[in-house]
C-alpha cells in the first residue's frame, strides 16, 4: 500500500537537476532560454476556457514520448478518446503512443473522491507506472471539491513526492475573465515556470496570447506571443505592438502586410535614385571620357608642332651651313652667324 505522509512530516530536501526538457514546441523552448523546462520542476498553464492549455499539456507528452520517456495523464474533464481524437486535429498522434505503452490516461471526475483519496489513488498510479512526466489537467477542479486548505495540502505533498522522484509535472488550471494571472492561490508560490495564457481582443476578434509569468534559475523572455493552432500543430508568432497596442490575428498581418508594402514601395523609390545616380554617373563618366580624349588630341596635336619647329630649325641650319661653305666663309663666322639665327641675339 502508498504510505501518504502529513505536509507537516515533508522537507525541502530534494535533489534538483541541471537538466532540461522541450515542452514540444520550438519557440516555447526558445521563450524558456532556448532549452525548456528543468528536470523535475513543477509547470502551471493558466488560461480561460478554450486558450489552449490541454494542447500545450499535449505537446509535452508527445515530445516526452518521442524521447522514450513514459507519461502519465491524469484528465478530470475529458476521457482518454476525446483527448486523443481532439489532438488529432493539430497534427497530434497521442493513440500511438498509448499503443507502445508509453503514455497511460487515468480519467475521472473530481467528484469520485476527496481530494485524500485522489491523492493516495495518484500516487498508486505513479509509484506502478514509474513516470518521467506527469500532467494533471485541470487542477481547478480538484480545488473545487475541498477548502482552500486543504486543496493546498493535497497539491504540496503530491508536488513533493514528484519532486523527490524527479519527476516533470505540469498543471492545468482554468481561470475566469481578465484574472489570468490570479493562479490558483493553493499552489501558485511552489510553481518553478508558470505560462499564462490569454485573449487578445481587437476589432471584433479573438485571439491566443502566451507569455510567461515566472520560469525560476533561468532566463526567459518577458514578450507576448501570438499563440497559433492548425491541422499542422502550434505556433507562437510575434505580435504587432503599434500605436493601438497589440495586433493579433487578422489585425497583426494586415499591418504586417502594410509595412511589407510601404518596404516594397520604399524598396522600388531606392531602385529607382540608384538607376538615376547610375545614369548620372554614366554621363559624368562619358564626359570625362571625352574631354581626356580631347585634351589627348590636344597633347598630340602640340607635340607635332614641337616635332615640326624641330625639323625646321634643323633644315635651317643645315641650310645657312651649306650656304656659308659654298661662300668661302670664316669658318667662326658661319658659325656665329647660324647660332644668331637660331637665338635671335646679336653678334
């Protein structure tokens, strides 16, 4: 038989694990410093009905599953077919891994039993099928059947007995209204990573947001995310955050698609002075271009004058020299008389 032991017999002397688990789903983990939860901690998905805290409960027994990890699922308001038939509609196989006998469903109403009985029944369950995880979805049910006290005793020493066998276990817990962030007072303060899921209302529609509220011993992102379901499973996408604050669904890519035209149009206006500064730079060049020819021509054009006024001066002195032999002439004074002609100096 499961001994239960008295909260006041339980001590925080567990061991804690560096380790850590994904939650099944990408960005998530990324939101949880990039690895997910730790090894062994308690998790609490808060949100009002619909928000999507079984699928979130989902995805971490699918992800746990596909490592080989075994997983108990304790559901106190959906039997074990509906879950899996409703998973299936986001691209979830749970049946398969019932088939392998890595995933039990232990349903029930929480007014079976007390929550003492719930609790000795729970721990059975565990210590037989030795989990590595373990959902109970939802805790708020549970609550509801006892006092404030004792929820909160019942809820403490099943935490504890989790953790001293390092077990992951994540809650579900249905909120009403805006008191997403109320948490179920019995338990709230022994969360590790509490996620908060909520509507986002704008222009007549509906939409999911997550954020995480606590994630203890680790850095993790402070942003709301867009919380997205489809036949092809979750997806958390950022939202717009704008002059009229949050944009979700069809108001986020409207305005997504707004800022990708006035992109694509500032794109095509920076095209456009490119081929113009182009054209221009083309034309400066061919300029350039020109007048470096024109002053080439230039330079040759001076050089065969240069090259001409050579060839003169050198006829000319040949000549005056032929001249003065064919005279007879003093050989200093034809000489003179060239060099005079050629300086333009008097004698």
């Amino acid at each position: 038989m499961v001994g239960i032991l008295p909260v006041t017999s339980l001590g925080l002397n567990h061991e804690v694990s560096d380790l850590r688990v994904s939650s099944g789903i990408p960005r998530l983990d990324h939101m949880l410093g990039g690895l997910g939860y730790y090894r062994g901690s308690t998790i609490l998905i808060s949100g009002t009905a619909g928000s999507g805290k079984s699928t979130i409960c989902a995805n971490f027994v699918d992800a746990a599953c596909r490592r080989g990890e075994r997983c108990l699922y304790f559901a106190f308001e959906e039997s074990a077919p509906q879950i899996i038939r409703n998973m299936r509609s986001i691209g979830l196989n749970l049946g398969q891994w019932v088939d392998q006998g890595l995933l039990q469903f232990h349903t029930s109403r929480p007014s079976l039993h007390g929550l003492e009985m719930h609790l000795v029944s729970m721990h059975k369950v565990i210590a037989e099928f030795k989990p590595a995880k373990v959902v109970v979805d939802p805790i708020s049910t549970l609550a509801a059947i006892g006092s404030g006290d004792e929820a909160k005793s019942m809820l403490t020493r099943l935490i504890d007995f989790l953790k001293m066998n390092q077990i992951t276990v994540m809650f579900s817990e249905l909120t009403r209204g805006d008191a997403v962030e109320a948490g179920t007072d019995e338990i709230s303060s022994l969360i590790d990573t509490w996620l908060c899921l909520r509507d986002l209302e704008h222009k007549g529609e509906r939409n999911r947001g997550l954020y995480i509220r606590k994630s203890r011993g680790m850095a993790h992102s402070n942003q709301i995310r867009e919380f997205l379901l489809s036949d092809k499973g979750v997806d958390l996408v950022d939202v717009y955050l704008g002059p009229d604050g949050v944009l979700a669904g069809t108001a986020r890519l409207i305005q997504e698609s707004l800022e990708t035209s006035k992109a694509l149009a500032r794109q095509q206006e920076l095209q456009r002075e490119k081929r113009e500064h182009e054209r221009k730079r083309e034309t400066l060049e061919a300029t350039i271009a020109a007048l470096r020819a024109e002053c080439e021509n230039i330079d040759e054009a001076l050089s065969v004058v240069a090259e001409d006024e050579k060839l003169y001066q050198q006829a000319l002195v040949s000549g005056r020299a032929d001249m003065a032999h064919i005279r007879k002439a003093d050989a200093t004074q034809a000489t003179d008389t060239v060099l005079h002609n050629i300086s333009g100096r008097p004698r």
